[in-house]
C-alpha cells in the first residue's frame, strides 16, 4: 500500500499528576488508564518512525478531545471558575503542551507542540448562551492565545444521561439549543463534538440527538449552521452482535438515525470506537483484521451507504481503545490496519481514502497546515 498523509481525529491524554480521581470522577485509582498518557506514549504506540521529520512523516498529528474532567459541583456557589477548576486544569495542560513548557516527566517536550494539530474542549452547554460566552472567556485567558487559537471544538458528554426523560431535558433544553446555536454567533466559529451511546445508554440518545441538531439548524442559512462532529459511530453494540430480535430492531433503529444524521450536510462522522464497543480482545490473541471488518460489516454497510467519504475521519481513540482492543502495544496499529481493510473493502478511491484519513479532519475542525 502506498504511504499515506494521517490526522487522528480523536485521542486523549493527561499526565500522571492528574490520572486520579480528583481530576476526572470516572478513573479509579487501579484501573488501566490511571497512569500517565502523554504525546510520548502515544508515539509510541502508534507505527510512526518518530525519528523522521514530521514533514516526512506519515501521522501528521492529532485532535486531543476533552476527558470529561470532574466538575466541581459543591463548589457551584463560589463561581464558574471554581466549579469548572478541573476542566481549566485540562486547559492549563495543553497549554505546556503547546507553548513546550513540561513539567518533569510529563512526556512532551518542545516538539510535541506541532502535533497538536486542534482540540476539542469541554464546555457548559446546558447553562445557556450566557454561561457559555463566560466560560469561553475564561477558557482564552487560562490557555492563552495560541492554545485558545487551537479550540476548535467544544464537547459535552450527552452519553452518560442514561435516563431519557432527563436527557431529553438536558439536551433538548432551550439553554443547550441556544448554546449550541450560538457556536456561529458573535464571532464564534466552533463545532460541538457529540458523544451518544447505542450499546451502553441506548438507540434512543442517537435519536433525540438528530432532534437536536434539527432545532440547531432550523432557521439558519448554510454558512451559519453548526458542525456536528459524531463521535465513534455513535458506540454501536459491537459486542453482543445480532443474536435477538431486540438487536436486531436496535441496529435498524440506528441505521435510520444514521441516515438521518447523514442527510444533514454539516454532520461529520468519526471511523473510530470500535475496539470499546466490541468483547475484550486478549493481546496474546488479537481479534484478526478480517474478524474485526467481519463483526462490524452490518454496520459499515450503512455508515458508507449513507455519508460519502468527505463526511467521514479517522480517529484512534487513544488510549481508551486499548482497553478493550489488544492492550498499549497493539491496539493503535491494528485499529490502522482494519480501516486500511474497510477502505479496500468498500472500494474507495485514493482520494476518497485521503479523505478518511486526513482530509475530513482537516475540513471538519478547520486545521490550518501549512
């Protein structure tokens, strides 16, 4: 196969001081992903000669996506800036990454910085517009100018909201519409990352999510509609397959909320997740590359039906996927090869892969590569 240019749409780091509980409410203190994740591991699990250039390079670098970093909620009455302290301290940390400046042992130096190509950040959607622009305000003046500049998206995890009636509360909400409609308003130009879950919440959050886009959109002329940025197919039940009749109604159902997702010509899909949406993989004895295309096929046979390669990106979910995939070694680099396989699979162009591989990243969130 010849080489290929490479953007990965969605990774996640933190270092060692913050990979605790304190800092994000869902890591236990021994679990796999309490330890440090740093540009350097990342490197390193991935196939690149980190000894090349960059220019020579095929992974040109990627989109960090926020961690749901703990908030503060018991702090809520002091203030916007102490109940949102952890996700500024997210802030705080990719500025040393930007501006080369670690601390010690952090795992980045000052070539780290030209890898970290955009970032997707947390934000306060459900508070309104005004809470939103406050946060905003905050979030220039702690990450400074160069790392704000890199913002190129914002991302409130929907997923977790495992009751519909208070989803739809939360996410239908006049405040998060506003919010979200607000992202092309008042000089704003950001896209909102969504994190919904077939398998684990159910095929409804994707459901209320197209609503919810619907309501964002409706109004506004085509140039001032909000980019939508699907994250990883939307966690589809990978792991259970297609064994009872309720599976099989919960694929059709998500195979129209893809349709759906995909008629809206500012809604962007990631090809990524899949490792976590799958039965755990021994890293003694991976899942092969035909297994993991073969599992998935029900739905890619949908995914690429309906959004043309333009509308689809690459993405590694680093370090998440190494939980469930083929462990720290291998889960980058088989993840790799198995969209190199789908790619084939579904008989894409050259210029149709180089959408999925870099060019729909670069689109979507508006990196500026010289």
């Amino acid at each position: 196969m010849s080489p290929y240019r490479l953007i990965d749409s969605h990774i996640h780091l933190w270092p060692a001081a913050e990979a605790n509980p304190d800092q994000h409410a869902w890591m236990k203190y021994v679990s796999p992903l309490a330890k440090q994740c740093s540009v350097g591991e990342y490197l390193h699990s991935t196939d690149e000669n980190i000894q090349k250039p960059i220019q020579d390079r095929q992974l040109k670098g990627f989109v960090y996506v926020e961690t749901d970093r703990r908030l503060v909620e018991e702090e809520t009455e002091k203030g916007l800036e102490a109940w949102t302290s952890k996700t500024l301290d997210e802030l705080r940390w990719l500025r040393r990454i930007v501006e080369g400046t670690p601390r010690a042992g952090e795992g980045h130096d000052e070539n780290s910085s030209q890898l970290l190509l955009g970032i997707v950040a947390w934000a306060p959607i459900n508070k309104g517009p005004e809470q939103f622009d406050q946060y905003v305000k905050l979030a220039r003046e702690v990450a400074g100018p160069e790392t704000f500049f890199r913002i190129k998206a914002f991302r409130f995890l929907l997923q977790f909201i495992k009751d519909e009636k208070t989803f739809r509360e939360v996410a239908l909400s006049e405040d998060t519409i506003q919010t979200l409609k607000s992202f092309k308003k008042n000089g704003n130009d950001f896209a909102f990352d969504v994190g919904v879950d077939q398998r684990s919440g159910g095929v409804w959050q994707l459901e209320h999510a197209v609503e919810v886009i619907e309501k964002v959109h409706v109004g506004e002329e085509r140039n001032d509609k909000v980019v939508f940025i699907l994250n990883h197919l939307c966690k589809p039940d990978l792991e259970r397959g297609l064994q009872t009749p309720e599976q099989t109604d919960n694929l059709n159902r998500w195979k129209s909320c893809i349709r759906r997702f995909a008629a809206f010509d500012k809604v962007y899909m990631k090809l990524s997740g899949a490792f976590s949406e799958m039965p755990d993989q021994d890293p003694g004895n991976p899942l092969s590359i035909d297994e993991i295309v073969r599992q998935m096929e029900p739905w890619l046979d949908t995914l690429f039906e309906s959004f043309p390669p333009e509308r689809i990106m690459f993405g590694s979910n680093w370090p998440v996927d190494n939980v469930r995939g083929p462990g720290d070694r291998l889960a980058w680099v088989r993840w790799k090869l198995a969209v190199e396989r789908i790619l084939h699979q579904y008989s894409l162009s050259e210029a149709a892969k180089d959408r999925v591989w870099y060019g729909t990243a670069k689109e979507a969130y508006k990196i500026d590569l010289a």
